[in-house]
C-alpha cells in the first residue's frame, strides 16, 4: 500500500529531550500526528512537584491529544489506541511495548535508536560508545518485532566520535541527526519504499551490549590505562557521571566527587601507586592511573556545586590531607 506521507495517522511515543525534535519536525513538516504517548507525571526535585516529560510539554505546546498509560496493556489505553485508527507508530526513548501495541498500525511501528545496530543494543547507546573508544557511531531506524532492538534496518547515518566528545555533546549531534532520518524513514514507509535489513545470523559473539548504567557502575577504577579513564568520565560526562571517593588521612567520612572533565599526562609514576592524589594546592589536582596520571578540570564534591579545579581549591586548602581510592 502507497499513501501520500503526510496523511499518514501518526502515533509518537516516546519521554526524553531526545525525541522531542523529532516530534518538532514531524508537526511542523505537516505530518498527522493524531496523539503523543509519554510515561505518567511524576514527582521530583525537592519539592516533589509534578514532573511533565520534556515530550509531554512539546505535545502541550503544538495542541497534541496526550496518552499517559501506566501500564502498556491497559485495557482502556488499548481501546483508546485502536479509536486513533493509527496508520504508523514511531517510537524515541519510550518503553518497551507490547505487541498489541507496536503491531496494531497498519504500516507498524518503527524504532530511532542511537547507534549503529546491531551494535549497542540496549539503553545507554552513547554512554557505551564513547566509554569503549569508539571512532564512530550513529542512528538507525528499525521496525520494531518481539525482540529489544532487533528488528529490520530501514536506515542508518553515520556520525564520528571526537577525542573531545562526551556524552552530552554526543547526544546532542545525534539527537538533530536522527530528526532527519525520521523524517526520510515516514517518507519510504508511506512510499512502499524500505526493504528492512533483518539483523539475522549474527555472531552475537561480536556485539557490544549497552545496557542501563547503574551508580555504582560510574565508579573510577585508577588502576586501568589512563586513555581508558579518560573515556570512562567521558562517556558518563555530565549524566550520570563518573565518580571516586577522596579520604582524609583523619578518618572522616570519605568525601563523593563526581568527575566530569579531564586529560591523561602519560608517563613513568616511579612507583607511585594508582589512586594517588597529588596537588599544589592552586592549580591542579592529578590523580595517578597504570601509565600515568589523571589531570583533573572539572568536578563536583557532594553537596558543592559543579566548578572547576582552580575554583574548588581556593576554597579547599587542605586537599593534601586527602588520597583517592583505588577504585
């Protein structure tokens, strides 16, 4: 079936700031976006006041009808999915859906995903990426089937990884990319023209995973090659970022930093150990890894606002007295 792209009854679902050019696009294009799926409002912040998800308040703002199902199985969500007639579903950041949902549009339900598939399945594509030392990643676009990521490639771009990228500049680069690709992906769809690419007979030996990263995962192991570090923070900088623990030679409580910008000075500790902490006191605070030591830029002790190296010691005079763990 061949149908003009723009009056195709589209069905968007997704939460983060992520997805919400794509949807920007897809109104301001003239696509017919017939309703917004988003996770519920939630409490946050100290005061505990109703969340709205950054896809919610775009929604609000072009006039969109807005479903917040609790659960995907609903019966009444499920009834009110099948009322919009939805010729094509597109999902950015959502949850896992179940098939009642993803195959109920006549033309299916397609997926961006922020990497290269097959490679970095999972939740945290770019976090993984960058992490790992990747030269270059990407988006791709997929039908969505019964398995997590997995389904047939419609398309993909390319996008390079710079020495100086993080998370954050990542994300952004590839957020606007994948805007495009969405847009070309509705066009074949309604075209007739995709031949998804199924991701069949795959060595899955040769695959690197990107699961959900987790607090403890974002701790600093100073032991590894500092290159390794570096990529470590890189990839957590600024969400949810790498982290260590400063200890005072008196025994206090240890003190939680977070660690968001550095650079590794390769070369010859002569036996000092990794997860030594050493400083003028002025200007710069290095901590020694297995080939070398970690310059430190920016970083945030608990409680403390985000602030530079030189910034932090003016008011921490007595960083002597402290080292960093090991891990």
């Amino acid at each position: 079936m061949i149908m003009n792209a723009k009056d195709l009854r589209i069905v968007f679902m997704g939460t983060p700031e992520f997805a919400v050019p794509s949807l920007t696009a897809l109104v301001e294009n003239g696509y017919n976006v017939v309703a917004v799926v988003t996770t519920p409002d939630k409490p946050a912040g100290r005061g505990l006041k109703m969340h709205e998800s950054e896809v919610k308040q775009a929604a609000v703002k072009f006039g969109l009808p807005i479903l917040q199902p609790v659960k995907l199985k609903d019966p009444e969500f499920v009834e009110s999915m099948k009322a919009l007639r939805p010729d094509l579903g597109i999902v950015i950041a959502f949850r896992m859906l179940p098939e009642i949902i993803w195959a109920m549009p006549t033309f299916g339900t397609f997926n961006l995903h922020a990497s290269l598939l097959p490679q970095y399945r999972g939740a945290a594509p770019i976090n993984w990426a960058i992490i790992n030392g990747e030269k270059e990643t990407g988006v791709t676009t997929f039908m969505l089937n019964r398995e997590i990521d997995k389904g047939g490639i419609i398309g993909q771009i390319h996008e390079p990884i710079n020495d100086d990228d993080t998370v954050g500049t990542l994300y952004d680069r590839l957020m606007m990319i994948g805007t495009g690709l969405v847009l070309d992906t509705v066009n074949r769809i309604a075209a007739g023209d995709i031949n998804p690419v199924e991701q069949q007979n795959i060595d899955e030996s040769t695959l690197k995973p990107a699961p959900k990263i987790f607090k403890e995962d974002c701790r600093i192991e100073w032991n590894r090659e500092g290159r390794r570090i570096v990529d470590f923070i890189r990839g957590l900088s600024p969400y949810p970022a790498a982290w260590t623990e400063f200890h005072s030679a008196d025994g206090s409580a240890p003190l939680a930093v977070k660690i968001y910008s550095v650079r590794f000075m390769p070369g010859n500790n002569d036996g000092t150990a990794p997860g030594t902490l050493s400083s003028d006191g002025k200007s710069y605070i290095r901590i020694s890894c297995a080939d070398g030591s970690i310059d430190i830029s920016e970083l945030q002790i608990a409680g403390k606002k985000r602030m530079s190296v030189k910034e932090l010691l003016l008011g921490f005079r007595n960083i002597y007295k402290y080292k960093c763990s090991l891990q």
